[in-house]
C-alpha cells in the first residue's frame, strides 16, 4: 500500500509539473519571456528537469539578450539526446550573436579520446563491458582446469579477456577522475578579468567576455570560495571570478 501510495504521489506531481510546463510554453509562445523563465526556473528549483526544459530555457533568455545564460541552458539541453540536433541548431544562432568569439585551440587527443568514450558509451556501459571481460576471464580459467585438450587457447583467451578488462577500468578511471575533476562553464557576465592568481592585485592574464566557455578545475580551485581555475578555449589558463560563470 506504502509503494502504491509514493507511486501515485510522484504521478500526480509529473502531472503538476506537466501543466506548469505547459503554461510556461504558452507564455513563451506569446512572448512572455521573462514571466515562462519564472516558471521554468521554478520546475528547475523542484528538482524536475529535461532536455525540452533547458531547450526552452536557453530560447527564452536569448530572446532577452541573456546570451550567455541561453548558451548555458543550451549546452545543457544538447546532454539530451531528444534535444541535442535542436539544441545544437539554436546554439549555431546563440554563437552568431556574440560581439566577441574567443579563439579556439583544438582539444588534445588524449582528451578528445576519451571525451569521445565518455560520449558515445559512457561511464557505466564501460564499466559494465570491463566487468563482463572479468567473468570471461574467470571462467576460461576455471574451464581451463577440467579441459586439458583445450587448456592452451583457453588460458589465452583468459589473458586477453583480463588485459581487456584491464583497460576499460583504467579507461573508466580516467574518465570518472576527469568528470569529477573538471566540468564546462560559460561566461555569463558581459566581461570578465582573469588573473595570474585568485586575486585582483595579481597580474592580468586576458578579458574573458560573455558566451566564453571554459573548462574548471575543480581540484585547483578547490581552497577558493570565490574564485575558480579555468581553462580558456585559447589554451590561457588563469582565476575568474565565480559569480560570472555558470558551470554545467
């Protein structure tokens, strides 16, 4: 009865959040940008969220000239695979619309390598295959014992199924340690400083300006509260403060 009773309690407030979902769609469709963003933001604040939410979030504010939090929504709906194509159409439209673009220096292929990993399969697909890889191994071994005619070309396949296993835990090592390690932000204010060190007395690195994306380090940055370790698309390494940026 307890499990019926939380299951129509969690029906009946999708159904809520469903309806004001609905309202704020039809606001933004009349153009009521700033009173649909209230109302998505509360969806948000209840813990609710979506691609389409975020989707409708990032066009809200880019029609109030909030290019850098609609670019912040956007990239958080393209993590959306219903939304991703939509998401990255509005966001070729949000990039257009910036004064300024940072240059863009290409991602090393040791990062992009497991970017790609972490897209295409992800931490837990991966962590599933280096576990199937151990059964494979374990039982190969065991087989091995009791087949002697064929204890040879099963012991191999016991020691590449355990080299392969190897791998994919150090891969889904890396890839936790770098999820944990660092996310993306976006420059939400018009512009921003960044410093040598976390402190305005310090020397002038470069101006990061609104729609900037840049990559936290959450482990350098770890001992500030008001500061955050970032680097810049150009390769620029430097502290920002973190009121300006909104981290995915």
């Amino acid at each position: 009865m307890i499990s019926i009773f939380l299951l129509l309690l969690t029906a009946a407030s999708l159904t809520a959040q469903q309806s004001r979902f609905d309202s704020a769609n039809t606001l933004l469709n009349e153009s009521e940008y700033a009173d649909a963003i209230q109302i998505y933001q509360s969806i948000a604040d209840d813990g609710f969220e979506s691609g389409a939410l975020w989707l409708n979030m990032g066009i809200a504010y880019s029609q109030i000239d909030s290019l850098g939090v609609a670019k912040y929504y956007l990239l958080k709906a393209k993590q959306f695979e219903e939304t991703a194509d939509l998401a990255e159409d509005a966001l070729l439209y949000v990039n257009d619309r910036f004064s300024r673009k940072s240059a863009v220096l290409p991602a090393l292929p040791w990062d992009q390598f497991f970017q790609f990993l972490s897209d295409t399969f992800g931490l837990n697909a991966i962590l599933i295959s280096a576990l199937f890889f151990f059964y494979c191994a374990a039982g190969m071994l065991i087989w091995s014992w009791f087949r002697v005619d064929l204890k040879n070309v099963l012991r191999k396949g016991s020691y590449i199924s355990f080299s392969l296993m190897t791998l994919l835990f150090l891969f889904s090592w890396i890839i936790y340690y770098q999820n944990s390690r660092y996310s993306t932000a976006v420059m939400v204010d018009r512009q921003s400083v960044v410093y040598e060190r976390p402190n305005e007395t310090s020397s002038v690195i470069t101006t990061a300006y609104e729609g900037y994306t840049m990559r936290v380090d959450f482990k350098t940055g770890a001992d500030n509260q008001d500061w955050n370790y970032v680097r810049l698309e150009n390769g620029m390494y430097g502290w920002v403060k973190k009121d300006g940026l909104k981290i995915l």
